[in-house]
C-alpha cells in the first residue's frame, strides 16, 4: 500500500539536476507536486541540450508527459532562484527544494520554507513509500551529489530506525 504525500515543492536548478542524476526524480513526481520556473527549466533543459547533458534530456521529457511543471512570472529574472523566491506563496506551495548552500541562506533570512535532497527521502520513508533498505539505497546513490552532513544526518536518521 503506497502513501501519496500531497506537497506542493518548487524546485530550483541544483535539486532539480541532483534528483535526476541519482534516479529519485521520478518516484518524486509520483508522490509529490513538482514545480520549476521558467528560467529552471532554461538553465536545465535548454542549456543542458546545449551542452549534451543527458539529465536535460530525462527532464524535457518528464515535462512533456506532465510529470514537472512550468511555472512562469511576468517579469523576467537573470536567475532561477530569483524568479523561485518571486513565484513562492504559502497558500500555493509548501516548501522551496534546494540543495545550493547560498540561497538555503536566502531562504532563511526570507523565512521561506526548503527542502534538501535528501529530506524527500526521510519523508517517502516516514509515509512507508520506501522501504528502509530502499530509503538507504537511494540515499546512497544520492551520496555522490550532496555534502557530507546531508548525507550523514539522513544517513543517521534512517539507521536509527532499523
């Protein structure tokens, strides 16, 4: 029996090619409601085509079956995370994704709400989405693109459960 969590998660460019490089981005468009601006989705899919990423081609194809959404604002932005922090409403979204140390800072002083990597995992963990031996695994392969801390206090967490 699979939980569905119903969160609302904006995500910018970071998490986004994080997510996809360890293979966790799919089961989290299944269980949760992802959402990327307009300049994420440049700085991942257009430029990542450009310059022959394969993650950017997995990403334009999950757009196009709908598993990601766009999200644009009026106003243009240099960056994806501005135009995340202009797009962010608590009454539209739980929580910003991010794995970028400087705007977590910016997010903190906003007091807007983030999620890192690895924390998807504790929480499809915690709604029984994954196994533990499953949540370990897929914190394992996420090990390789998040820092050391992320990865031992998530590490910790799921240990403690066993």
């Amino acid at each position: 029996n699979i939980t569905i969590v119903y969160m609302k998660i904006l995500m910018d460019a970071d998490c986004l090619i994080k997510i996809t490089k360890c293979g966790l981005k799919h089961l989290l468009c299944q269980h949760f409601k992802i959402f990327i601006s307009a300049k994420v989705k440049e700085e991942v899919v257009d430029k990542g085509i450009q310059k022959g990423c394969t993650d950017a081609f997995i990403v334009r194809d999950n757009i196009k079956k709908g598993l990601l959404t766009i999200i644009k604002h009026e106003r243009a932005y240099n960056r994806g995370e501005q135009e995340i922090v202009a797009l962010f409403k608590p009454s539209s979204y739980n929580a910003i994704a991010t794995d970028d140390a400087r705007f977590i800072r910016v997010l903190t002083m906003a007091n807007v709400p983030y999620i890192l990597p690895a924390v998807f995992i504790t929480i499809m963990y915690n709604n029984k989405i994954l196994s533990l031996a499953l949540a370990l695994q897929k914190l394992q392969e996420l090990s390789a693109f998040i820092s050391y801390d992320e990865y031992m206090a998530t590490r910790l967490y799921l240990e403690k459960k066993k």
